[in-house]
C-alpha cells in the first residue's frame, strides 16, 4: 500500500507492503495503548486523542523517523496511519511543530465498506448518537484557535470548522454540529 507524505512542499511516497499493516498490528495496538494515557501535541496536552490526531502524532513520528534515516519506522508509522484511516491517500505533515495542523488527505468515497454499518431498519437515537460521535470530532487547539472536524461522507473526507478564538464557541458549534448530523441519520439522510 502507498501513502504520499508532504514535508516542507516536498513529495514522498511511502511504500508499506499489505502484510506489514497485519503482522505490524502488535507495535500498532502498542502504540495505540501509549496514547490511550494522553498525548503531548505541541503546546497542548491531549487526553484523549481521536483517530485523526492518533494518526498526526504517527506523522510526527514518522517526520522524526524521515529525518533520522530510520526507513522501517517510516514505513511503520506509515502503515500504522493507513491501517487506522482506511482510504487515507496522502497526509500533509506540518514541520513547525503544531502536530494538529498535519493535514489529512482521502480518496473519494473514503468510508465505505467496514467503516459503517448499514442496516435495513431506521437507527435508534442510541446508535445515530454513536454514529456522530464517530463523525464529529473532539474540539482542539490548533496555535490560539479552536476548532473541530466533521466527516463529509459525500465528499469522503473530514473538513475542519473555522477557527473560533475560544474553547467554549469552539464547543458550542461542535455540539450544533453534531446535533444537525444526529437528526440527519435519525432522519436516513446519512
């Protein structure tokens, strides 16, 4: 599998062979245990860091591990961002040292088969809710803003909120979002 990684304007592609994102899965669940405990991303602490910031501290990694020389952690932090955002199709690293502004970039149609579950019979309010907590991401610091992301399953991609210079706006527009998606699915338009 290829990952196209940006460092600095500069194209790379990162080849990971299909068995690495399999036998890997051990370094992998290792690492997703390390930062289950939370993680330093630049200036701020995440206690809980999502699948989209899990997969910018791997490119942080991976930019360490560029720059280092290390070629089997490249393609190991590689196969760890593919393997966890599947249709993932280049990622733009940001090299100043605000991990959050690495750029997550996915193939049309992205979340397709494995990644939701379609059923017949109208979703419970229990389920849409979980359904947008998995589309509506966490509020984070990006510099002195704040913002949020929102998967677009039309264009298959997530798309950032505008910054807001608080936490609490920030929070007030994710939870609108997130309410809007949860009436959408409860209603059969995702």
């Amino acid at each position: 599998m290829k990952l196209d990684v940006i460092i600095d304007d500069k194209n790379y592609r990162i080849e990971a062979p299909p068995e690495m994102l399999t036998e890997a899965e051990s370094f992998f669940a290792k690492m997703d245990q390390d930062m289950d405990h939370g993680w330093q991303m630049g200036p701020e602490f995440i206690e809980h860091p999502d699948s989209i910031q899990r997969c910018q501290i791997a490119a942080n990694k991976l930019l360490t591990s560029h720059s280092s020389d290390n070629p089997l952690l490249v393609q190991l932090m590689a196969a760890y961002i593919l393997k966890r955002l599947p249709g993932i199709k280049s990622i733009n690293i940001d090299t100043s040292g605000e991990m959050q502004n690495t750029e997550m970039i996915f193939e049309e149609g992205a979340r397709r088969a494995g990644q939701r579950q379609t059923t017949s019979r109208p979703l419970s309010e229990t389920e849409a809710r979980a359904r947008a907590d998995k589309d509506v991401s966490p509020v984070y610091k990006v510099g002195r803003s704040w913002r949020f992301a929102v998967y677009d399953p039309a264009a298959g991609r997530w798309v950032e909120s505008p910054f807001t210079d608080t936490q609490e706006t920030a929070q007030q527009q994710r939870d609108q979002a997130h309410t809007q998606m949860m009436q959408a699915i409860l209603q059969g338009k995702l």
